[in-house]
C-alpha cells in the first residue's frame, strides 16, 4: 500500500498504516507524505520505508511506482478533505485501486465527479467509514433487514465532541486549522467531519435512505466560517422521522457516537464508546444484549467475519479500521470488483451520499432550516 497524508503529528494515517498492516496481508511501503518534501520523508523514515519510495508529491508518487517491477496495489488517501478528489483521480488514472478516508470529496459536485471516474476505471475504490467496521454494526444491519424490529419508525443518531469548544484553529493545532477553513475542508464543518459518519450509519444499519432533512447548522464558537454545531430532522424513505445531531462544541463529549432505531416490535441501541455491545429491546419487556465475540447462531456470516477474539476481550477502533482493510484487501487479490457492492464496505454511492447530505444540511439551514430534498437520482442502491 502507498499512503498519501499521514505526515508528521497528523491524526489519522497512523492508526490506518496500524490496521492495515493488523492481518499481515497488507504493509506500506511508499508515500507522499506531506506537501512538504523534507516532512514526507521525516515521515517514511519514522514508518521504517526504504529512502527511495518516499516521494516528495502524491503525482512523483504515482509516477515512479507504476515505473516499478513491484509497484504498490492500492493507494490509501488520508490528507484534508479538498485533496480527495485530486489525488483519487491521479491515482485512478495511474492505475491503483483507492481507498480513501471520509468525506468522499469537499462539494456535492466534485463527488459527482469522482463518480464518474471510479465508473469509467477498472480499479476499485471504497471509503473507510470506520463505524461500519464494527461486528456489531454489521449486525445492527442484518437484524434490521431481516426484520427483527419490524418497520423502522423513528430513528435518532447523536455524533458529539468538545475538542472544537474554543478557537484552537486559531492556535496553529493542525487538525482544528484545516478543518475550520473552507478551502481545504469544503462546505461542510462539522456536518462534513462527523454528520457525514452519523448519517452513513443511519443509513447503512437502517437500510432505509434519507429523503429529505430539515438543519439548523450554526457556528457556535464567534468568527467560524464553518459550522460547529449540528442539528438535523430527517425523514427516511419509508416516511420515518429520524434526528441526527452532530457537535463538535459539546462540552464532556469526547466522541460520542450513539444510533437508536425504534422499529414496529423493538428498538435497537448501540454506542461507540460502549462498542461491544448492541443492545436489543422489544415491546414485550425483553431486553437482549449482543457481545463481541458472539456465537449466537442467528448472526449474520458478515458480522461473524468482523469478530477478531472470543467473548469478552474488548475490540475497538483500529480493528474495526483493519476489517475495512481486510476486506478491500481481499477484494484486490480475488478481482472480484462485483463483490464490492455486496460487501460491507463503502463505496462512491455511500460518499455521494455523505455529500449529498452536508449540502442539503447547508442549503436547509441557509433557508431558515425549510425542508429540502437529498439528491437522490443518482444513487444506485446498494
Ligand atoms: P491531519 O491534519 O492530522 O493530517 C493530514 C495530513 O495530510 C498531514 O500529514 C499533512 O501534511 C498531509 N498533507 C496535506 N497536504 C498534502 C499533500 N499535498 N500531499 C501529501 N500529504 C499532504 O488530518 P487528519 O485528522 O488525519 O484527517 C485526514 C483525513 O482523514 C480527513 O479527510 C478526515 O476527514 C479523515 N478522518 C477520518 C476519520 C475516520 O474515523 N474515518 C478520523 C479522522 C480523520
């Protein structure tokens, strides 16, 4: 795998070079790491990558590789959102299969774009929404679709942190500043960082599409071009209402996120920072509690899959990272790109579908939070 982003101090691109590298199927072993040539090969150095595959841009990157006898496979994109698209675009072009880090793009219109180019490649590409790396998530989904709930009636997804409660972008700290300012992290603030997660697993547990929404986006924290505060009526597609909230100015919030689905028979509850259980509760008074690691005979192959240790050994963040990566791993040494869809994994539909909310979420809340539509007509379902 060759990394783009994941330089020094940066969040994300470690814990992904840590789950990829989990099962042993995948290593890295190139990357631009930064747009600073010097920082990128700080970078490879501290990741123990051979000098000559450290490249000083995403473009040397895919140059040189594919000039290689044994060029990297696939391409992992976990820069600021703005430089999705370029870089997924390169790499398409070049040859390599993508998988990129959330939010699929920076606009509704450059996703649209995207899609177009991962329809015209041979190459595959998906989007790590972590979240539906969870066993328990995956199941969440099978017990919905095989109706244990009944029809879904109401749903409520809650996505809150603190970490944005003062103007830390104004302090340099390097995640704060990018995702403050609208030419690296597009339209969306918080609804492009955290709602695009709240709103893929309301839709991906559900199974139910979200048609159109009611926001009320705000900046609570004084000169903010972008929003930091979410709050979002939804109706899904078999005419449930359904709330999403998302903060990043939730004080004692760390990052909390909680999915509630009340269906016609139960309702099911699950909690990030409690991921190992989903919890299951039905009309009659029964309350059922899943665990990690389960051998209940009814769970889903998908679910089982996710599973990594035995009943009661605590899995988290980066295993449900290193399923997303097992499983695109999988799919590039098979060349069976058909079974992406029927996987659990996101594809450009799933990151049409984050963008197409945060711009329905930004045209409501302009309108004085009127109800507007999610662009639909181009989603395939999948
Ligand atoms: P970050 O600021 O910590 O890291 C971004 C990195 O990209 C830095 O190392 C920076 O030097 C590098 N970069 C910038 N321009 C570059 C260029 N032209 N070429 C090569 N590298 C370049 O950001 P982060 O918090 O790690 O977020 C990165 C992405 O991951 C964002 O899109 C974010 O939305 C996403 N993310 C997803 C999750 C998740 O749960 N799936 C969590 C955090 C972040």
């Amino acid at each position: 795998m060759g990394m783009v982003g994941g330089g020094p101090g940066s969040f994300i691109g470690p814990v992904h070079r840590m789950a990829a590298e989990l099962d042993g199927g995948i290593r890295l072993v190139a990357g631009a790491f930064s747009s600073d040539a010097t920082r990128s090969r700080e970078a490879g150095a501290g990741y123990g990558l051979a000098p000559e595959r450290v490249y000083a841009s995403y473009a040397e990157l895919f140059a040189d590789e594919r000039r290689r006898e044994d060029p990297i496979d696939f391409v992992t994109i976990v820069t600021p959102n703005h430089l999705h698209l370029p870089v997924a675009r390169a790499a398409l072009e070049q040859g390599f299969h993508v998988l990129s880090d959330k939010p699929a793009t920076a606009t509704l219109a450059e996703a649209r774009t995207l899609r177009e180019l991962v329809r015209r490649s041979d190459r595959l590409y998906a989007l790590t929404y972590t979240y539906a790396g969870y066993g328990l998530v995956r199941e969440a989904r099978a017990l919905c679709a095989r109706g244990e709930l009944g029809a879904v009636r109401k749903a409520v997804v809650e996505y809150s942190q603190d970490w944005l409660s003062t103007p830390i972008e104004a302090t340099g700290q390097r995640q704060a500043a990018w995702r403050c300012n609208p030419t690296q992290a597009g339209i969306g603030g918080c609804s492009g960082d955290i709602g695009v997660h709240a709103f893929q697993l309301l839709e991906f547990v559900s199974g139910l599409r979200v048609v159109e929404l009611a926001a009320q986006l705000s900046s609570v924290v004084p000169g903010r071009l972008l929003d930091d505060d979410c709050n979002v009526l939804l109706r899904l597609e078999n005419g449930a209402p359904a709330v999403l909230i998302a903060s990043q100015v939730a004080a004692g919030e760390r990052n909390g996120l909680t999915l509630k689905l009340y269906g016609e028979r139960a309702g099911l509850s699950w909690s990030h920072e409690d991921a190992n259980r989903l919890t299951i509760s039905s009309l009659n008074g029964d309350t059922r509690i899943l665990h990690a690691g389960s051998n209940a005979p009814t769970l889903d192959s998908l679910s089982k899959a996710a599973f990594r240790l035995p009943l009661g050994h605590p899995e988290g963040y980066i295993e449900a990272f290193a399923n997303i990566y097992r499983d695109f791993g999988r799919l590039i040494v098979t060349g069976d790109a058909a079974s992406l869809q029927q996987s659990a994994l996101a594809t450009i539909d799933t990151g049409l579908r984050g963008m197409a909310f945060v711009d329905a979420a930004v045209r409501s809340s302009r309108a004085d939070s009127a109800w507007v539509p999610v662009d639909q007509e181009f989603v395939a379902r999948e």
